[in-house]
C-alpha cells in the first residue's frame, strides 16, 4: 500500500487541530491592552500546544519517511495517533480558560502522555514492518527511549499539578525542548 494517502489524511487531520485550537482564541470586545491581559493564560496554553502539534507532526513526518511499507497495523496506530492528537484542542482551552487550573493540567497531562504513548505504538508497529535495517532499528530504539522518558515526564507532572501547576507546565516545556529537533538519524540510516 502506498504511504502517499496516509501522510497527506494525516497532514490533514493536524491541520484541522491546529485551526480549531485557533479558532478558540477570541477577540476582546475591549480595545484596551489590559483586555488581552486575560487571554494570556489561554494564549500560552495555546502556544504550547501549538508547539506539541508541530512536534508530532515534525516526527511523524521522519517515521514515516522511514516507513517503505504501509500495513493494517500502521494504518490503525496512526489512527489512535490523530484520535489522541484530535482531543489536544479540547484539553488546551479548558486549560487555558480556567487559568490553568490543576484539574485542567492534569487532564492536559493525561492527553500528553496518552500521545505520547500512542506515537511510541505506532513507531513500535513501523520498526516491526521493517526490520531489515539493522541501523534503522538502532535509530528507532533511541527515539523510543525518549518517548519512554517523555512520557514519564507527563506522569511526573500530574501529581505536580496538585503541588503547583506551573512545576507541570515547565516540565511540558523540558519535554517539548527535547523533541524539537527531530532526529535526522532516521535520514542518515535510510541513506546507508
């Protein structure tokens, strides 16, 4: 099966995410800088989430550029990918509109590390499929590690949030610094 149909839904359904998490910024009926005063706290939730949305699509893009086969299994990962991914609009604007309140952060946390888990799944499927490349195995297992410790992290920031939120939403911050630049291993092992 050709990857073409999977990348271009997938590129699709992110950016659908991305302008509905837009879409809740609204405009002040006020004209005066205090006014967007309050939407600082949604703002920043958007802005990180904004973030996370780009940095699963910057990897998802290198896995499956690294991807030669498509399968049912892939297709089906992916798929619990953008349902998880699709829930982080939903999680952003409570967040934000409730100053980033615990219960909120917590819930952002879970969607976060439910992502994270989900975008593992889906590499795990793909290594599978292609277990030929020995140096793409070795490439994937580090990627793998950081999504483990990724993850751990989010686990982390849940009890966090009840201590204070903004421990939680540093740590989304360390986690987001760590996967931004996106690993061009991939690429140099596909080369080899």
């Amino acid at each position: 099966m050709n990857k073409n149909r999977l990348e271009a839904f997938s590129d699709g359904v992110i950016a659908i995410i991305i302008t509905i998490m837009v879409l809740e910024l609204e405009t002040p009926q006020s004209t005066d800088w205090s006014s967007l005063k309050q939407l600082i706290p949604i703002f920043l939730s958007y802005a990180i989430s904004f973030v996370y949305v780009g940095i699963y699509w910057n990897n998802h893009h290198h896995l499956l550029y690294a991807t030669k086969n498509i399968n049912a299994g892939i297709m089906w990962m992916n798929l619990n990918l953008l349902f998880w991914l699709s829930l982080m609009p939903f999680a952003t604007s409570w967040m934000g509109e409730n100053n980033f309140e615990k219960n909120t952060v917590v819930l952002y946390a879970i969607n976060l590390m439910i992502c994270g888990i989900s975008f593992t799944i889906l590499q795990k499927v793909i290594t599978k499929t292609h277990m030929y490349n020995e140096s793409m195995k070795i490439v994937m297992k580090k990627s793998y590690n950081k999504g483990i410790i990724s993850s751990i992290g989010y686990l982390i920031s849940i009890p966090m949030a009840f201590i204070e939120s903004r421990i939680s939403f540093a740590i989304f911050i360390i986690v987001a610094i760590v996967w931004l630049i996106p690993d061009r291993n991939i690429e140099k092992a596909l080369n080899e």
